[in-house]
C-alpha cells in the first residue's frame, strides 16, 4: 500500500526507521551506513552550506565520517509528512532539469521497457501494489482511513451483510471527483465493513506517490480545504482499496460499476479477494452506470432476491 517513498541510491546496513541527519555541506551524500557510523562522500559542487540527508536507521544518534575523516556526532530526527513532500518536490525539480542523452542502444532499452511492462501487469506485481497501498494508507492517514483485507476473516461481520458477501464499488481518478465522493459517502451511510470503493492502480503510476496520496485525500477527508501535512483531518469512514486483480476477476472494463458477490471463501484473509488462486466465489451481479450506489444496488437486489441487500438497503440512513 519496496518502499514507495524515495529509491535510495545507496546501501543500508539493516532495516531502521526513516530520518534525517546533518550534514556538514549539501554536497554531502550518503555512501553506506556501518553499524553506528554514516559515511559521507562530497559530490559535486560543494557551497559551504549545512545540508540534510536521508538514513534509516534504530538509532537515535550516529556518527558522521566525511570523505574519510570523523565530522561528529548527530542525532537522527524523524521524517514529517512535510519532509516527505519537500524531497518528492525537489525530486520533481530535478527531473525536469535532467537532459538524457540518446542511447545506440535504444532497439534493446524498448525491448527491455516491454519485458517490465509485463511484468509490471503481471499477477505477482500486482499483489505486491497492494501491499503498498495498506502500507501507505496506515503510515500517511494513521487510523483514520479504514483498512480492507486485514482481519476481515476473523471477525464477524457487523453490517447486514454476512462474511461470505461483498458489494465492491470500483471507480477511477480519471472519474468527476465530486462523483466519486458521493459514492464515498454512500458508502459510509451503508456502515457496512463488506462494501468498499476499488481503484484500479496507484494515480499516474507507481513513479510518484504523492498523487496518490493527495487523490486519497481529496476522495476521503469531509473538509476538502484541510491538509494532513498541518494537522488532523476529518475522513469518511469509507474502505478505499487499490486493486487491480479485482478489476480482472470482475471483468470490469469501465467505471462506474457496481459488483454483489457472495459464497466468497478466502484461504488468507490479508490477500487480495481478487486472486483466484486465494479466494472463490459462488456468484456475482454487476450493474455499470453512473448513478446513485443505493439505486444501482436496489437493481441488483431485485434481480437477486437477496435479503442482505434488503436489509442493507433498508437502513434509516439509506431511506431518503
């Protein structure tokens, strides 16, 4: 939900947490981290400036070499949302600025761009995007965007439908906004933990994450002027998740669209419902259309007899 945040140009010694340290110019990078100790090379020009540059490590102080020689020691201070914006900024920056030159090589660079891009649609991809997802959703909104996957098995259902039904409402960024939040809002008005919005893949790819994050955003907060990066902010309680292999299974081919599942078995409860290899189904009822959630599921509970649906669609707060 691989860490999505900045590719590293350097080696970590171990896992750690992610942090900032001084650094005696801004032409100061990282080159490897031993143990206690960050090693330093200065690259470029150097203008005599106190810089910053990003580890991740458990410590809370470490030792700074530079080119070879011992500069000090430092504390680590943790990495804001703030910092987090900043460096995706400046990376922006820098990218616009970058001049590739062309390549004798471009015949084999296109046919290695076609090998990724298989791979990148590819099942075991996929999963691992939805990893990343749940991960970016917990570490960047905290507790106030409701998880999918994790646990679902392991507790009992508390909204009218049962564990073994789904309803999924599968949406895209290229969608109006505001249509997408009023189906954030039915959702929450159906206060059922079995109904969730669905996206295909990450906004503008997995290149950039901060799209991303400012689209779940915009989609979940009540308050669209609020920034998570000043402060709290008020979110729709409404499941989002982004999964691709859902998408496939359903056979959606265009959004908005609406699918009831039930007699839904899943063998691990934190994998995607949309690998067959994981979950089976009974049966499903799609129904496409720009409309209201309750009115596409009304249709679907006709033509399906469901008492779930009934009961899920008879709720005071889906009356009016």
């Amino acid at each position: 939900m691989s860490c999505l945040f900045i590719a590293a140009p350097w080696a970590v010694s171990a896992a750690g947490n992610p942090g900032y340290i001084t650094t005696p110019d801004t032409c100061c990078i990282v080159d490897r981290i031993v143990e206690d100790t960050v090693y330093l090379n200065k690259v470029g020009t150097c203008n005599g400036k106190p810089g910053r540059a990003f580890i991740q490590t458990k410590l809370k102080k470490v030792k700074v070499v530079v080119n070879g020689t011992v500069w000090k020691e430092t504390d680590v201070e943790g990495m804001s949302v703030p910092d987090l914006a900043n460096t995706l900024a400046k990376a922006d920056q820098l990218a616009e600025r970058l001049a590739i030159p062309k390549s004798r090589n471009d015949r084999e660079m296109s046919d290695l761009a076609g090998t990724l891009d298989s791979y990148y649609h590819s099942d075991e991809f996929q999963l691992r995007v939805l990893s990343e997802t749940e991960r970016i959703k917990t570490e960047v909104f905290g507790d106030k965007v409701t998880g999918y996957y994790a646990d679902k098995a392991k507790k009992e259902s508390k909204g009218k439908l049962t564990n073994s039904e789904r309803i999924y409402v599968f949406v895209s960024s290229a969608m109006p906004l505001q249509t997408i939040r009023n189906y954030a809002a039915s959702v929450s008005r159906l206060g059922d933990p079995n109904v969730t919005l669905v996206m295909r893949g990450f906004v503008d790819g997995m290149t950039k994450i901060q799209p991303t994050i400012s689209f779940i955003a915009s989609v979940l907060q009540r308050d669209q002027s609020c920034r998570p990066q000043e402060g709290e902010c008020e979110m729709i309680p409404t499941s989002l998740a982004v999964d691709p292999l859902l998408f496939r299974r359903y056979q959606i081919d265009r959004v908005p669209a609406v699918v009831y599942a039930r007699g839904l078995k899943a063998e691990d409860a934190g994998l995607s419902e949309g690998d067959a290899k994981n979950a089976t189904i009974a049966d499903y009822h799609t129904a496409y259309g720009d409309a209201r959630l309750e009115y596409l599921l009304d249709q679907i509970q006709r033509e399906t007899g469901s008492q779930s649906l009934a009961a899920l669609l008879s709720t005071p707060a889906n009356k009016n």
